[in-house]
C-alpha cells in the first residue's frame, strides 16, 4: 500500500491542493482524490488543474491510497490497496479531460 507523506502518490510532487471541486488535485500530474481519515480515496478521473484560490494544500502523513468507490469521493474499502505500479497503470487508463470525446 501507497502511504502518503503529503507528496503526491502517482508523481511524487510536493503538493496536492484543493481543487474547485473540493477535491485535492496534483498540479503535476492531475491525479484526483478525496481524504477520508487514514484513507485518499483516487478519483476515477483527472483534474482540469482549477483551484481554489488561495491555494490550500493537503497536509497528509501515512494516509494510505485505494480507489474511489465509482465516482463518489469515499475510499472503497474492497478494493486492493494500490501499489506505485497500479497507480500508474491507473492513472494512465483514466480520460485526459483536456481532450476532446472522440
């Protein structure tokens, strides 16, 4: 399991911060999740990089990483806890909201 040090999981950037959204977004990688206590919940989706202003940053320590339950920003707790290669693959597999529907 992925434990967070406030660093972004997926690309290791030093802040994820709240997006307009109420989510926490990566600035770097756009990686999307929703803290529940122990536990960030991943988005099934990527961040448009739209934030709230002033930036506020997460403050995580040892918060583990799962999936979102679908699309609601709660850890699904049956999932398999990803791992540095999941979450890429993860990450890679999502929709790049930048782009057009094709």
């Amino acid at each position: 399991m992925i434990l967070t040090d406030g660093d972004c999981p997926n690309c290791g950037a030093s802040e994820l911060y709240l997006n307009k959204r109420d989510l926490y977004e990566c600035p770097n990688c756009r990686l999307v999740c929703a803290a529940d206590g122990l536990l960030a919940a991943v988005m099934p989706l990527l961040g448009a990089g739209e934030f709230r202003e002033p930036k506020t940053a997460a403050v995580w320590d040892g918060v583990g990483v799962v999936r979102a339950r679908g699309d609601l920003p709660l850890p699904d707790l049956n999932a398999a806890p990803f791992d540095h290669k999941a979450l890429a693959q993860y990450m890679a597999s999502l929709l790049d909201p930048k782009q057009p529907l094709q």
